[in-house]
C-alpha cells in the first residue's frame, strides 16, 4: 500500500512537474509573441535611442537617395550646360528644347505623388502638350522628375541642374501612365539611356579634356551606351569600348537587397559606402571627398591618375556627412517579391533543389543574400567569360551577383553587359560551362525557380 501510495505520489509530481513545463513554456511563446518579430521589445533608454536613430537615419537616406544633388549642378549645370538644352532657345537656352514626351522616351520617370493636382487633371485629359519644353520645367519646378533637379531663380527661370542616386537606381510603377507613377527606390532604371540623356548637352568639351579625346569621339562613346547602360570605368580609364568594338558600359543594377553583401558593383570595387562616396564625387561630380588610391595607377587608370581621382578634397564637403544615413537607407531597401503568377510555383520549387544541388549555383550564390558571405569574387575563367570588365577593376575579378528581384530587371539582359538576353540563357551557359549535364526539366525548373527570387 505504501508503495502504491509512492508511485500514485511519484506520477503526481512528474504530471505536476509537466504542467509546470508546458506552463512555462506557453507563457514564454505568449510572450515572445508579444515581443512581436524581433523577439526583444526596446526597453533601455539605449534600446530607444538606438530605434530613433534608425528611424532618423532612414528619413534621411531617403531624402539623400532621392535629392541630393551633392553639389553636382556645378557639373551638370555650369559645366556641360545640360539644363540649356533641356529648356531650349525659347526660355533661353538653346536648340529646340526637350518636351515631358521626349524625356519619357529617353527613359527619364515622373512621380506622379509630386505632381500638383491640376497637373494631373490636365495629363489624364490629355490636355498636357507633350512636345513642349514648358511642360518639361513644370514637372521640374514640381520636383517630379525623378533623379533629376532644376535650379530656378526667383524669376523662375531655369538657371541649373543636379542628379540624384535616383535618376539611375529608381524608377515608378507605370501606376498612371508609362513612365508615371510612384517611386519604387532601388529598382534599376533600365529605360533610361543616360549617355543619349548626355549626349544633348551642346558642350561637352569638359569631359572630352578630362578625356584627352575629341569631343566628337565622347559622343560616340556615349551614343553606344543605349538604355539601361552607364559606365562608370570611362572616366578612370578612358576606355569607350571593348576589344570586340562593343560599347565598354554596363548595366546598372538593382540598389535593393544589398544589406548582408560584401563587396559591391560587378567587379567587386569595394564596400556600399565605398561605391556610394565614388560615385557621388566622381560620376556624378559632387563635391566632397574621397580616397582611394588604387586609382594612383597610371598603366590601368590613366585618366583617374592624371585626374588625382585617388585623393578628391573638396570645401565644403557636401557629401561625407551624408554617407552615414546614406548608407542605412539602401541597407534597409528589401528585392521585392514577383507578382503573384508570374512564375510556376511548382516547377520553382523544384528548381530549387536542383540550384542547391545537382547544378552547385548556390556554392557561389548562398542563400539568403545569393552571394558568398565573405571575399564573392571570381575570375572570369571560373564563371566561363572573357575578363574584359573584370580587368578594369582593381582586383581583376567578378562580383558574385545576389540574385533577389531578378524579376526586376530582365529588361537589358543579365550579366554585367547583359550578354545573356534571358535567365534561360543563363542557365544554358552555366550547364555548358561547368558540364552540369542539367535535363531539359532540370533547365526549365531551375530558371523559373530564378523568376521566383
Ligand atoms: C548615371 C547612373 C547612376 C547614378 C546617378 C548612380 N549610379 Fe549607382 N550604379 C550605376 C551603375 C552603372 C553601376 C554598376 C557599376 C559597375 O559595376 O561598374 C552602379 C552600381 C551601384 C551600386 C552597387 C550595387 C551592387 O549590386 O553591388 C550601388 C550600391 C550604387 N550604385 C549606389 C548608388 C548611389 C548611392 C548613388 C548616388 C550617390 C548612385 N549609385 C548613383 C549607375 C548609377
Ligand atoms: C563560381 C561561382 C558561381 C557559380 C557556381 C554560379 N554563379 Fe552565377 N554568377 C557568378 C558571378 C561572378 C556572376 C557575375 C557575372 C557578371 O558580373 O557578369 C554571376 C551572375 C549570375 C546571374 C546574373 C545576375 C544579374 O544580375 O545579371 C545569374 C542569373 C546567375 N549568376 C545564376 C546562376 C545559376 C543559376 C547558377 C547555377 C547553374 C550559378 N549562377 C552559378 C558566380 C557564380
């Protein structure tokens, strides 16, 4: 009986024991959840400072991201005169001018959350003339042309013009019209032919110094850019086109999904904040600091090493102070997801195994971030191309791309000079490449599971 009076005592406690356990447990998931994702609640005054900062900081990138011009109207503006042929010889400037319909056509967008109401009545009526320069000015004194800035005088005449990151690595939703909608930051702009934009400029003789060339030979260089390319080794090495007489520009790639990537652009040039102060102050012609003195090396950089590009001081500095929040903001973009329908679930899923598989892509692209965490860079022998772009970066190689948002940018090709017009071609490239020996299936599943990213 005693025994018996143990064991009933024994189960009790373990039942208790149990109950306790789960109990715990309950109250430990209820509370995480309440926690909510991030599992931590901010609860010092240090955790709170922290969340201001980055809500802060992510205004700020944004407003940086979309337009500030860095000082670079003294480019644009002043140097080529680009906002003389935009406004043309009927506002004081010269040619014929550029109506909203031509800026549409070279791939330039408009936000049509900046457009003032009547604007917008006007355009869905059909009543805005698109041939009109005077158009193109009231977008620009409504700020709605993306990445791009007049400067107006109190008389309100155009007297300059700035870029923003925007003009190339955002783009809208067509939500109105083709070209006119919301902002989407951080999607290639693949539309825009920024050397043609360039090109309208009636003095280039800025560049074609810094060159060494004539002006004419900038303008072809330029000419054979075409939408959704820009070159950013142009001005370090003056080199226009490749041996095989094709233009030398790349394609310009997503700024979303970058957060968690090491190295940056198709050659792999540096890290985010790297690329972001180059680019400001020597592509786009800001004003403010930057150094890096690879580019000091005359036999692959002459034009950069004539130009001291190894060593920019400026005063005042319009740019390092914006780097920080900059920087925070392009972290924080997200590759956003493909439209539902757009791809087959299934047959994605099954390429999915074959990409971590039998076809070894994600050797190179890991996932989440699609690229390898640590040093992502290949020869061009590895990934089966010729070194033509690798060999006008400092350290000779590709970049392993990250892969999200595919989806985004198909238009223009991929790879770095978009040589492969779609993801299947691609993925045939990569079969014969490293003799993957892929089933017709295999391909077809591995390049729907790539328009799944
Ligand atoms: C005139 C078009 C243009 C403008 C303006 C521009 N970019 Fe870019 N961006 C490019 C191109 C083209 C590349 C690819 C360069 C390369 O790989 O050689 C690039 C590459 C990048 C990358 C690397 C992306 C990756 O996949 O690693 C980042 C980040 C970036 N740009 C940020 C910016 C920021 C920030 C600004 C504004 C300060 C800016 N860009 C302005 C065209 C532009
Ligand atoms: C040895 C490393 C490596 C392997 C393995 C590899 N890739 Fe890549 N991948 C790269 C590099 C490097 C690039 C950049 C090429 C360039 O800049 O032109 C790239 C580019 C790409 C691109 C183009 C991205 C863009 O934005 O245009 C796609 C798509 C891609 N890879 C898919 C795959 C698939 C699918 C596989 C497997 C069949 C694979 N990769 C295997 C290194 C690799």
């Amino acid at each position: 009986m005693k025994r018996h009076l143990k064991s009933i005592l024994a189960v009790l406690a373990f039942t208790l024991w149990a109950i306790q356990i789960a109990w715990v447990s309950f109250e430990s998931i209820a509370a995480d959840a309440d926690k909510g994702v991030e599992g931590v609640k901010p609860v010092t005054e240090i955790d709170r400072q922290i969340d201001d900062n980055a809500q802060r900081s992510l205004a700020e990138g944004r407003r940086i991201f979309r337009f500030d011009t860095f000082g670079d109207e003294a480019f644009w503006g002043d140097a080529i005169q680009l906002h003389q042929s935009i406004q043309g010889e009927r506002f004081g400037g010269v040619g014929p001018g550029v109506g909203p319909g031509a800026a549409l056509d070279a791939g330039l967008k408009v936000d049509v959350d900046a457009l003032p109401p009547e604007l917008v009545e006007s355009l869905r009526n059909g009543q805005v003339d698109l041939t009109d320069p005077a158009n193109t000015l009231a977008l620009l004194k409504a700020n709605a042309v993306v990445g791009v800035t007049g400067i107006f005088d109190s008389s309100g005449n155009l007297r300059s013009m700035g870029i923003q990151c925007a003009l190339c690595h955002s783009t809208v939703d067509d939500s109105f019209a083709p070209g006119i909608g919301h902002r989407l930051d951080g999607w290639a702009n693949r539309d825009l032919n920024v050397g043609a934009i360039i090109n309208l400029s009636s003095d280039l003789s800025a560049v074609a110094k810094l060159l060494g060339i004539s002006e004419g030979a900038v303008r072809a260089v330029l000419a054979a850019w075409g939408p959704g390319k820009f070159d950013a080794a142009l001005l370090l090495d003056g080199k226009g086109f490749r041996p095989d007489g094709k233009t030398a520009a790349t394609l310009i790639p997503p700024a979303f999904g970058l957060a968690g990537v090491n190295l940056h652009t198709w050659t792999g040039w540096g890290s985010v904040p790297h690329w972001n102060a180059f680019v400001a102050n020597l592509e786009m012609h800001g004003k403010g600091t930057f150094f890096d003195p690879r580019l000091k090396d005359s036999t692959q950089f002459p034009v950069a090493a004539r130009a001291g590009f190894d060593n920019v001081r400026s005063d005042p500095d319009l740019i390092s102070a914006k780097l920080p929040d900059l920087h925070f903001y392009q972290l924080a973009i997200p590759a956003p997801k493909p439209p539902e329908g757009s791809f087959d679930q299934n047959a994605a899923l099954r390429g999915k195994q074959v990409f971590e598989s039998k076809a070894k892509c994600a050797t190179c692209h890991v996932p989440p971030t699609f690229t390898e965490p640590g040093w992502n860079m290949h020869t061009a022998e590895e990934i089966g191309i010729d070194d033509f772009q690798a060999s006008r970066s400092p350290d000779k190689r590709y970049r392993t791309s990250p892969l999200k948002g595919l989806w985004t940018h198909s238009k223009g090709g991929f790879y770095h000079d978009g040589r492969f017009a779609t993801l299947r071609d691609v993925v045939d490239h990569y079969n014969n490449h490293f003799g993957l020996s892929l089933s017709e299936q295999e391909q077809m599943d591995l390049t729907e599971y790539l328009k799944s990213l």
